[in-house]
C-alpha cells in the first residue's frame, strides 16, 4: 500500500512536539510542509527562539550543526545530513595546516586573525573562535573583514579561496593563496570545490525522520561536542556584535 508522504507528514507535525525547517533551496514539496524557512543563519536563530524540542532540518549539514551550536538543548534531526560544497572545501586539520604554514612564513599565531564563511563545519568554526576569530555571511563579509583589519593582524579567510580573493579584490587589500606561489601577505587557504548537494530531501525522507520520532528511534541526530558547541558559538557572537 502506497503512503501518502504530504498527509503523513502533516499528522505527525501535527501529534509531535516538532518544528519542519527548510533552507530556501530545497525542493518545493518539502519547502512548503516547513514550519519555518530562511536563509541558514537565520534559521538557525528562530530554531532558537522556538518552544518545541525537536528540530528536523531540510538543509546541508552544517546548517543543522548551527542550530545546535546556537541551541544545544534542541535534537536536531535531518532527514538526509547533504554535504555543502563549500563547507567541505576545509575541515579541523586543514584549518590547522593552514595556520602552521603561515606561522612558519614567519606569521606569529597570535598575529592570525581567522575568519570563516558561515558555510563550514562547527568544528572549524570553533577553531576560529578559539583563536579569536569571526564567523561571516555574504551580506556582512565586508563589514566583518573591515572590523578584521581594525585589528591589524593577518586575516586567514576560509573556506573558499576564490570568495576571499573575490572580497580582497574589491575592497582594494593584498592577498594570496595558500600554498599557490608566494607574497608577502598571506590571507587565503586554499581550497578543493566539490558539487552542490542542496536539494537532496524528498518528502519521503523528511516522513521517515519524523516517523522516527514518533517510533522513538531517532535517525540522523546532529551531535555537536560541548567543546566546539562553545568556540563555534562564541565565533558566531561576535559577528553578531559587530552592526
């Protein structure tokens, strides 16, 4: 017997203390059985501000890892856990390959000043908010690199070389990639691009993960460690400071 996925999913929405949340990008008949939509941060920021405990998330999975760095408290569930491309331009061990290759360019670490596109795993981000850095999105970048500068130190940007030159370029500033040739700035890491995954949740996958609240057998729960939960979120609150 066939299951009518749209009916299912509003019944279970319907008897579960669940909030259905959906990037902008994903497909149209899961985008409209979603309770809240948005852009990732903030997405991020109203699964905060909801009351219901459970979160189940139509998106990439850093965009889940946000809604638990910013809310602990909440399970956080997705029904397919898609990769970014750019969020796996970079993980924790290239971020620190990174910084010791500036360091041995004779860049002190605390002369580092980390910034990365809010398109990255938690576990970056909560290495750039131990060294003091910034979480950015597209429509603060500039405002974000500009308070970076204030600073005076060297600005790491990460993940997606080609988005930092882009940025360096217009706004007049030097830079290079790491590890593709030589100057005397270093600003960049360089990075891999891999192929777009947004829209990969079909109605029958955000059934099952609801149904698997209901058969009280979670599926594909987003764990974030106290740790990074903590750095990734202060990174995260300083962009939030800057106006």
């Amino acid at each position: 017997m066939s299951i009518d996925y749209k009916a299912e999913i509003k019944r279970l929405k319907e008897e579960l203390d669940v909030t259905v949340v959906a990037h902008y990008y994903q497909r149209d008949e899961v985008f409209e059985m979603a309770d809240i939509t948005g852009d990732s941060l903030e997405l991020a920021r109203r699964c905060k501000a909801d009351k219901n405990p459970w979160v189940v998330f139509a998106g990439v999975g850093f965009m889940g890892q946000s809604v638990k760095v910013i809310a602990p408290e909440k399970r956080v569930l997705m029904p397919k856990i898609a990769c970014c491309a750019m969020a796996r331009m970079i993980d924790g061990s290239y971020f620190d390959e990174s910084v010791e290759y500036m360091v041995k360019h004779g860049i002190a670490k605390e002369n580092i000043l980390p910034i990365t596109y809010i398109n990255s795993d938690a576990s970056v981000k909560a290495k750039v908010g131990e060294m003091g850095g910034m979480v950015c999105t597209s429509s603060n970048a500039y405002k974000i690199i500009e308070k970076g500068l204030e600073s005076g130190k060297k600005i790491l940007f990460v993940p997606d070389r080609c988005l930092g030159q882009n940025f360096a370029n217009s706004m007049g500033l030097k830079s290079c990639v790491i590890g593709v040739g030589e100057c005397d700035t270093y600003v960049l890491s360089s990075t891999k691009p891999e192929c777009p995954t947004m829209n990969e949740t079909t109605l029958k996958d955000l059934y099952l993960t609801l149904k698997s609240i209901e058969d009280g057998n979670p599926i594909n729960e987003i764990v974030v460690d106290p740790h990074t939960v903590k750095y990734a979120n202060l990174a995260l609150e300083r962009m939030l400071a800057i106006k």
